[in-house]
C-alpha cells in the first residue's frame, strides 16, 4: 500500500499555516481534508467489452465552521500558493478578524482490520479484470435460453485520504473498494423482466473466488429475471408482510435511517426530531449502524472529518437512543461525535450518513414467523422507494412472493408498500434469529453526494401493510 502522507506534498508547518489562514476571519473550526483517488472500470454487453477505463484524481477541499454557518472551497492545484488562497476563499463566512494558533498535531488512531484485503485490485491486471467480468456474462446468459441481454459492470478503486484540523487533530485512511455487478434481461411472450446480482466491498480479488463467483453473480441475475416472468400481479389491501432477511434492509435504510441522521433532526424536518428517550416502535427492534465490519462496503476506519467511528445504537428496544452525527451537527446539538461525517469526495462538504445499517437479531424462527401468515407477501428485494420527512413511504417490491397457508406460493409483480414508519416500527411482531445483509453493491444518494453502503435485517414480520396491486 502507497503510504498516505507520500501522496500529499504538504507538511505540518504548511498545514498550520492554511488552518490559520482559515480562521484568520474568525471562524470557530477550520479543516482540510486531502484526496487521492485511483479509479478502473469494465463494461461488457452485447458479448463484448464495450468500455474499460482508468482515471485519477487528485484534491484538496478546506472547511471553516462558523456558528452554523460553513464555508468551503476545493482545488485540485496543490501548490502552497493556491491552497492558501482556497484556504481564503474558506475564511469568507466569518466576518470577525482573527486569530488562531493550531495546537501541535497529533495523529487519530483509525480502527484497525476493516479492509482485510489479501489481493489488492490496484495490483491485479486489467486481463485479469476482464475474466471476471466474462465468467459473470456467460454463466448469466447460459442459465436458461430466456435470457435475451446481459450487463456486467466492474469497479475498483482505492481511495487515499488525509485530514488536518484546528483542533490539532489528524487522520489518514486508504480504503480499497471492489464490485462486480449482472443484470439480465429475461423474455417470454413479448414481455420482459430484469434480475440482478452482485457483490463486493472493502475486499480484494480473493474475494470472487472464496466467497462469490462471477458465476454465482451471473446465476442469481439470471435466476430471478426468468422467476418473474412468471410473477402474478400482487392482491391490494391490507396484509401482512414479512420482510425477507437481508435484501429487505434496504426499506429499514430509507424508511428509518435517513431520518435518524443528525441534520435532519436538528433541523427538526425529520419525524424524529423530538423523539429522543421516546419509544417509537415495537419493542423487538433494534437497530445499529456500524462502520466498522469488516469488509463491508459502508466500512471505513476513519470518517472524512478523522473520527474514529463507533457501532452506533440507533433504535433500542423500540426507543430511539441516539442520531448519526457529524461534526457540525453535534457541536450545535451538544452531542458525542459517532464518526459518520462522510463526503462523496473531496469537493464535497461532510454530511452525517449511514454506513452499515441494520436491524438486529431477534428470537424468533423464521420458519414459524412465515407458518403464522394465512395470507400475506413476502417481501425480497425492492427497486425504489420514496420517504417524506413526516416518515409517510411507499416502496416498490422487484422481488416478493404470495404467502398462503403459512408457505411460499407464487411470485409477485408490481407489489408497492404504503406507509408511515413510525406505524410499521409499532406493528413489528417477530423478529427472526437470522441476521443477514443485502448485496454488497449499494450506494446511498442525499444532497448529490452518493457514498457506499450496506444494509441487512433478519426475517420480520409486520402485522398489518397497505399494499397496492390490483384488485
């Protein structure tokens, strides 16, 4: 691994001098966070490799704090010169002369095993690459002659971080991340349907070997293209539904986590706002979100501010415990800094986001939790959802199935779920013991900046839904 500090010529005199140009308007906390970033990525479709490309970026964004206000500015030119002026440009939003002296710097321990990576894909070759992406292909498109498009995307990079702050804190971080995703197309009579699969993480090349094929990818996409065409359309109304482990993560992610995340509560537009020390929800649920699984794609070993992340309880019992903060939001709300001030990169300003979100383990067996449904949906993978602050959702199932008789029956199309959170949270009646998590492949979108993560749940049951489908 390149050490961090060889990819940014700075040194920490020149760093105390930016952090005092930052402050020299009469800021309160002033930052610079370094980026170094090398990017490969493989396309085939159409039984060729129609793109392959590598990219690299370079840069270096500086912060200043000032009440609730922030000021940011980045460059990609890291020339002494042009980094105090960008450190200026920073200063703006404070309006009262100044000055700072930087306590001598002292170096944040990051968490330590998060990216166990044996073989680095910055090191594999680019023929190498291209086999993975192949193997994914053909075993997809060979799986059943209903397959009629295949898609194989490959991505790795490893991205370089340092960061320095008024405090007198710093922090680096090199995190690797790799991802080999198949969507298959699947016809029969005229009418299509989509599969996908994929996986990845903070992982290595060692990774598609040991714990999931190119083949297992391209199957799985295959697999559940050609299962709905099948599918019936889903029954409307009121039932329950039972979420299934893992996949189904990704509605506890959007319905519940965004709106636990500390700007949106201190701001009072999340549902949650005043709810701290409240009992919300069933008292089987727990959630947590933790940055520091290894291997996980949400992991990191130090958050883009260079705190030292922690496994945050989020949900406890059915009360809310505590929000995901950053730095801002935890100095105005007076709160414990939880290390998930992320950024998309470096000319972006850190926002509180979820890492690895989930709902914990209960103790019930997920075979009885489907036997005690007479009729109801199983809900596997959803496609997109939309959540308003007030918590009020509506979720679109890609992959579900009917439940009658306490078992599994036919597929399902066109599923949507309706509701409030908070109404769901309350109507949680089991909760199984087998905590699993989706695809190692998602990313998490909010004021533009897109960032890895991950999502997982045990198998759930909810009493009661709305469901839309048709009568």
């Amino acid at each position: 691994m390149i050490p961090i500090e060889n990819s940014f010529d700075i040194t920490s005199t020149e760093r105390r001098k930016i952090l005092s140009l930052a402050l020299s308007r009469g800021g309160d906390f002033a930052e610079i966070y370094a980026e170094y970033r090398l990017f490969n990525f493989i396309n085939m479709e159409e039984d060729i490799i129609k793109e392959t490309a590598e990219s690299v970026s370079l840069g270096l964004g500086i912060r200043v704090i000032s009440g609730e206000k922030t000021g940011y500015a980045y460059t990609n030119d890291l020339s002494f010169e042009n980094i105090k002026k960008t450190a200026l440009t920073a200063a703006a939003i404070a309006h009262n002369a100044g000055t700072a002296t930087i306590p001598r710097f002292r170096r944040t321990k990051a968490c330590g095993d998060v990216y166990p990576v044996r073989r680095p894909a910055r090191q594999a070759s680019l023929e190498d690459k291209i086999t993975l992406v192949r193997r994914a292909y053909e075993s997809c498109q060979e799986f059943s002659p209903r397959i009629r498009k295949v898609k194989v995307l490959f991505q790795d990079h490893v991205q370089y971080v340092s960061i320095a702050h008024s405090e007198g804190r710093t922090a680096e971080d090199a995190r690797p991340q790799i991802k080999l995703v198949c969507t298959a197309v699947a016809e029969k009579d005229g009418r299509r349907e989509f599969g996908f699969s994929g996986g990845g993480g903070r992982v290595g090349m060692e990774y598609f070997e040991g714990v999931m094929t190119p083949e297992q990818i391209g199957r799985e996409a295959a697999d559940e293209a050609v299962r709905l065409l099948e599918a019936v359309d889903s029954p409307a109304g009121e039932f329950p539904v039972v979420l299934a482990p893992g996949h189904a993560g990704v509605l506890v992610h959007e319905a519940v986590g965004h709106l636990l995340e500390a700007d949106f509560n201190r701001k009072r537009t999340s549902i949650f706002w005043d709810k701290l020390g409240r009992k919300i929800g069933s008292p089987l649920l727990t959630i947590y979100d933790d940055p520091t699984r290894p291997s996980f794609r949400g992991s990191y070993a130090v958050d883009d501010e260079g705190t030292r992340p922690t496994r945050t309880l989020l949900i406890d019992r059915g009360v809310v415990h505590s929000f995901l903060q950053d730095r801002l939001s935890a100095r105005i709300m007076g709160r414990e800094l939880t290390g998930h001030g992320r950024r998309q990169d470096y000319t972006c300003i850190p926002l509180p986001r979820m890492s690895n979100t989930y709902v914990d383990r209960g103790r019930d067996d997920p075979e009885e939790i489907l036997k005690s449904v007479g009729k109801g949906i199983y809900a596997e993978r959803f496609e997109g959802g939309q959540v308003e602050d007030s918590g009020k959702f509506t979720f679109s199932i890609s992959a579900g199935h009917l439940i009658e008789g306490g078992r599994l029956t036919a597929p399902l199309k066109q599923a949507t779920l309706i509701g409030t959170n908070i109404d769901i949270l309350q109507k949680i009646e089991m909760v199984g013991c087998d905590l699993e998590f989706g695809l190692q492949t998602g990313t998490c979108s909010k004021e533009g900046q897109d960032v890895p993560v991950t999502d997982g749940c045990p198998t759930i049951k909810i009493s009661s839904m709305t469901v839309g489908g048709r009568r």
